[in-house]
C-alpha cells in the first residue's frame, strides 16, 4: 500500500513537500515515482528514483525546481517543490514497482496512491 500526503493550496513561488510511504512491502530492487494529473489531461510522470542506488530521474517541466529523494528506513519517498507555478496543479499520484524499467511511463508501476491533490494559485 502507498499513502501519499502533502497536497494543499500554494501561491505562485512557494514550495510543498509531498510525502509517500509504502507498508505492506519494500521495493528494493526497484524504484518509485511521482506522477500528476491535471484537469482534462492525461497522467504524466514527474521524478522517480531507484531504490537500491539512489539514481533520479526528472520530466524536462520539473527540472530544477522538483527534487525527489528516499528514506530506506521508512520506506518512504519524498517529492520537494520549490518555484511552484500555476502550471503544476494537479492531482499528484506515487507509485512503485520492483522492475527498474519504463521508469518514465505508467506502465511501469503495478502500485499507485491514492493521490494528492497540489494547487497553486496565481
């Protein structure tokens, strides 16, 4: 099971930290993402890492703004924004998966959140 937390109501510049945590079982020999989803659109990844070494991955749209990192020994995932635009609102989706492949697309989780939902006013 994934729990994600976090969400809420920001201005245009300012930071959330977005928190998912996995219980039931670990994910060691893969990854886990953050994905969104805003009104109308399709789903689209955000940042992921890897467990095991640690290695992030980020869509073009986020970069430098967005930083993903792991707790091991929570199992749990963390997503820091900072600069929010109005542009990232969205329902924020984790998710995991024991594979490290199709680290960018959907496909690759068989696990997924509940979702939280991120809105930036501007």
């Amino acid at each position: 099971q994934l729990q994600a937390s976090g969400g809420g109501l920001v201005q245009a510049g300012g930071s959330l930290r977005l928190s998912c945590a996995a219980s039931g079982r670990t994910f060691s020999n893969g990854k886990m993402g953050w994905f969104r989803q805003a009104p109308g659109k399709e789903r689209e990844f955000v940042a992921a890492v890897t467990w095991g070494g640690g290695s992030t991955f980020y869509a073009d749209s986020v970069k430098g703004r967005f930083t993903i990192s792991r707790d091991n020994a929570k199992n749990t995932v963390y997503l820091q924004m900072n600069s929010l635009k109005p542009e990232d609102t969205a329902v924020y989706y984790c998710a995991a998966a024991n594979a490290i492949v199709r680290i960018t697309t959907t496909t690759g989780y068989g696990y997924w959140g509940q979702g939280t939902l991120v809105t930036v006013s501007s």
